[in-house]
C-alpha cells in the first residue's frame, strides 16, 4: 500500500469514527431527560406563543425613575419542578421608548441568598439585549419569598451607573402545585 492510500485509508477510517461518534451523541440527547426538559420549556413557554395561559404583568422603575421594567410572568400555578416563564421589558420611564442594547442581569434570591443569576447560563457577566426584552425561565425549588432583581448596568454599550429593580415573588403550595404572585 503506498504513502497516499495510506493517507486515504487513515482519512476515511477517522471519519467514519467521528461520524459513528456524532451520531451516538445524537441519539443520547434525543432519550435525555434534558431534551424532554428544553421540549417542555418551548412547548409551554406563554412568550413563543405555542401556550394559551394567562400573562400577568407588574411594572416598577429604577429608583431614580430613569428606566421602567415590566415584568410578565406565567403561569399563575405551577407544577413542582415545572418552570415559570419571565418577560421583562425595558423602557425609559420619560418617553417610553425600549432601551436598546441594555446591559443586564437578573438574579434570583431567596433569604438573601443567590439562587440563579441569568448571567451564569450564558457564561457571562452581562445579558445583553439588542430590544430592551430579556426571556427566561426559572424553577422554584421550593414554596417562600423570592426577590427577583434586575440590574442594568450598561445602555448603548457604554456603562452606566448600576440601576436596579426589585420583585417580589411569593410561592406558595396549594394543591400539590406552587401559587406564584409576583409584587414590587
């Protein structure tokens, strides 16, 4: 067997194996649990509009009245370990417009404790949205009072002074499901 058939053989033989490889990989996220869990999260997920439920919505601003964030959830009552879904939108408080290219995050705590930080899903220090909208799901672990804060702290690619606005999500348990209310 010469040089290049030797080459052509070695060649061939690895991507075969990669390809064997990527199709195991496959078939692994097809019976994952994780891909039941993302299915589920799109399926009754209010904001890609394949979910008929209620959105509530509460709107609060920034202390120095600059930004207003209004924060759409849904649904109402959840089951244990099912995800509640989170739209907030960002809009100047004087004219209402969307703020474009907002740096932000949105964290998570209970009894002054972190428990999800948005930022941490992608990797990164900020969320940045183009549109002034930032989507998300979260899932309650368990029934209490939650703070949901949103800090931004850049608008146009530029930073600005922090500005933040806090929710209140209280969880409760009724009837083997969580009641979720959500106040400023």
């Amino acid at each position: 067997m010469g040089y290049s058939s030797q080459l052509s053989y070695l060649f061939y033989r690895r991507k075969f194996y990669y390809s064997v490889f990527l199709l195991l990989v496959a078939f692994l996220l097809l019976i994952s649990k994780q891909e039941y869990i993302l299915g589920v999260v799109v399926e009754n997920n209010p904001f890609y509009g394949m979910s008929n439920a209620k959105i509530n919505s509460i709107e609060s601003t920034t202390i120095d009245n600059f930004i207003r964030v209004k924060l759409e959830y849904s649904p109402n009552l959840v089951d244990p370990n099912s995800p509640e879904f989170f739209k907030f939108t960002l809009t100047y408080t004087d004219t209402s417009e969307i703020v474009k290219h907002a740096d932000s995050d949105i964290i998570v705590s209970k009894d002054g404790v972190e428990v999800y930080k948005a930022s941490d899903e992608f990797s990164t220090p900020i969320v940045h949205t183009p549109n002034g909208l930032v989507l998300m799901s979260y899932v309650f672990p368990d029934p209490g009072t939650y703070i949901i804060s949103v800090n931004i702290v850049g608008i146009y690619f530029n930073p600005i002074d922090p500005k933040q606005v806090n929710f209140t999500a209280n969880i409760g348990e009724s009837n083997n499901k969580y009641d979720i209310g959500i106040t400023t």
